[in-house]
C-alpha cells in the first residue's frame, strides 16, 4: 500500500503549506487562526479556531512544519512549505520596519546596468510668453549611478529540519529583513560622510561650487561648538546659507519656504546628527525655553539620530521641501527572498547537507543635488 501512504503524504504536504501561509501572514475574518488538526492515523482537519489577533500563529507555523517532517524525513514537500513561510516571514518583517533614506533621498527606478543624471542642477524658470517659446536644454553635466549587487545569505545544516529545531531559524530569517530594509540607511549614511564628487566635479559639501551664473557658493562650514548656544547659533547660519544658494541662472534655489505638503511647517528642514549630539537636538526642537529664553527653534527641524556617522561632531543639514532631494536611492531591484534548498538536486546538501536561504538587491545610492544639504564639522 506504498502508493496510498504516498498520496497520504502529499495531501499532508498541500494542506499544511495553505495552513503554513495564513498562519504566517495572518487569516482576515472573524473566525480567527487556521489550524491543523491531526487526529488518529493520518486524519487531517483544516480548520479554525478563535483567537484574538494573531499570537498564534508563530505556534501553527513551526507545528505545521514538524507535521511535514514527521518520522525526520526531509522531503521536497518540507522545504517548499519552509521556503513559502519563509518568505512570507521575511515579507512580513520587511514591510514593518520604517527605513530612514527615504527623509532624505529620492527613489530613482532604474532599468539597465547604470543611470545617468544631466538634468541635475538645471532649473528651467518661468518667463513670459513673447512671440515663441525659449527651451532651457540639459546641463553640460553628466553624472552616471552604476547598480550594484546584494545579498546577506543564511546557511541551515539538514540537521536543523531533521531534529526539529527550526525555532532557532525564525529570528534569523527576521535578522534577515531587517538587514535587508536597513542597508540603504547605511548607503546614504556613506555617501555623507565619504563626501565624494557630485555631479559638478566638486566634493558634495565643498567651499567652492560655482554653476553659470551661481557665483562661487559653499555648503559647509566650521562650526562654533556643541552646545545649545552653540548649535542655535550655527543652526541659523547654516539654513540662511541654503536659502541664499543660487541656480544656474542666478535665482534662488530653495523657493518653498512655508510648510510641507501634509502641513507641517518643520516638513522641509532635516537635521541628522551622529548619537553623541542627540540631546543637544533634541533640547533644541522641542524645548520651548532654553537657558530662560524663549526656544524660537521649537518645532523648526526634524531630526535623525543616525548611528552611522563617523564623527561626533560634525552635523548635517538638509532641505527636504522638494521632490528633488539631496541624494538619489537607485533602484534597479527590490530585496527578494531566495533559497537553494532541493535534497535532489542541489549540490551543496550532497555533499555538506547545507541548506540557503537569502535575500538579493540590486541598486545604489548617489548625489544629488548639494544646493539642499549643508555640513558643519566641530574639532
């Protein structure tokens, strides 16, 4: 009766697999959590059982996955339900974590090997109609984003799934979109303190950007300390300056100076500032009297505390007020979850029982506009 307990098996397989998906990305509806019910000999019951939200379901996921593994044989139909809550896990965490990049670059699609950006700093004005109309043509610049490949892969001995330890993997598929959602942060957070070339040539915080009729402009200063006093003070001078830049016509570049578009009046100013500097900014925007003076920088900024700066005292402001911003996130493609992980064919379980599950990216980061970011270094 070989062929009876094969397709016992496979029906197994299929029901926990549907039950593996919901349990893992949760079972709308009042009826609560999708269980799996075995009984006596092979009966198996897909059914539901009321819970509140969905405390469960970590529980139905690893039960659901021992039932495929019954008798600690890893089967075909075992690492495809794996693989499916896997990557419903890994999705699930991505979506929830809130990157950071986002306050301060621009997404930029990409779809070939690399990007070029010629339109980077040329701002076609209004003017008045007369007779036919004057086209304003790209810039003479040409600043090209390469794509580049990631990954971050998790090795699992056959062992793991065998002996029934598979617990001990969820937290590291989570590691997982975690460090998938976070690495742009750190991309941007690079390119900041690298301080390379932007599309003019120039250092990105450089003393001397000059672009037709823009006269020679900084974005970046020595600052006078870390103090309140001391950061209210350089926190002026640093926004006067950004507001004062110029485009390559000679007009102002920032033109927005009122709030964001959902209203709020600190929308378009962002300060990032490394840890060691959080209290200082954080007294700065939210205190509405310091040192018995009024706090007239209450509200005034945002804030990103970001872990990723080198220096402790060296501090960045950015104007965020618009589509256009400071730095470019290119996105040619988005983290997927990925695994080799067939008993049959693949290689690495012949010969050293390895199992892989990972994710791969494929994008880069860049400059964009410096007009809208500005650097104040501290000895």
């Amino acid at each position: 009766m070989e062929w009876v307990n094969g397709i016992r098996r496979h029906l197994r397989a299929v029901v926990a697999v549907m039950a593996l998906v919901v349990a893992v990305i949760g079972f709308g509806g009042p009826a609560g959590a999708v269980g799996l019910q075995v009984g006596g000999g092979d009966d198996m019951v897909l059914m539901a059982a009321p819970h509140e939200g969905t405390a469960s379901n970590a529980d139905l996921f690893w039960l659901t996955l021992s039932l495929l593994a019954i008798g600690g044989v890893v089967t075909s139909d075992f690492l495809s339900g794996v693989f499916t809550g896997f990557k419903a896990l890994f999705t699930t965490g991505f979506a929830a974590i809130r990157p950071q990049w986002t306050r301060v670059a621009m997404e930029a699609p990409s779809t070939t090997d690399g990007e070029t950006y010629n339109w980077l700093g040329a701002v076609t004005a209004m003017k008045e109609w007369i007779d036919t109309k004057v086209a304003a043509g790209l810039s003479a610049f040409n600043y090209t984003i390469r794509n580049k490949d990631w990954e971050a892969t998790l090795e699992v001995d056959r062992n793991t799934f065998e002996d029934d330890k598979l617990g001990m993997i969820m937290p590291r598929i989570n590691d997982l979109s975690a460090e998938a959602a976070r690495h742009p942060d750190e991309l941007i957070s690079s390119l900041i303190t690298a301080n390379g070339l932007c599309y003019d040539g120039q250092n990105f915080f450089d003393t001397d950007h000059s672009e037709g009729a823009s006269g020679v402009q900084a974005n970046t200063a020595g600052g006078s300390g870390v103090t309140v006093a001391n950061i209210t003070t350089d926190f002026r001078a640093a926004r006067a300056a950004l507001i004062s830049v110029k485009d390559d016509r000679g007009k102002p570049m920032i033109k927005n100076l009122g709030q964001d578009a959902m209203g709020a009046p600190n929308g378009i100013w962002l300060v990032m500032c490394p840890p060691a500097m959080m209290g200082v900014f954080e007294e700065l925007m939210s205190a509405s009297v310091i040192a018995q003076t009024e706090n007239v920088l209450k509200g005034a900024f945002s804030l990103w505390v970001n872990p990723y700066l080198t220096d402790v005292n060296d501090w960045y402001l950015f104007y965020v007020g618009s589509p256009i911003r400071p730095l470019i996130m290119q996105v040619r493609k988005r983290p997927e979850f990925v695994s080799l992980q067939d008993p049959n064919s693949s290689e690495s379980v012949f010969f050293r029982k390895k199992f892989y599950f990972g994710v791969e990216a494929r994008y880069n980061a860049g400059y964009g506009l410096w007009q809208f970011a500005y650097r104040t270094t501290n000895t």
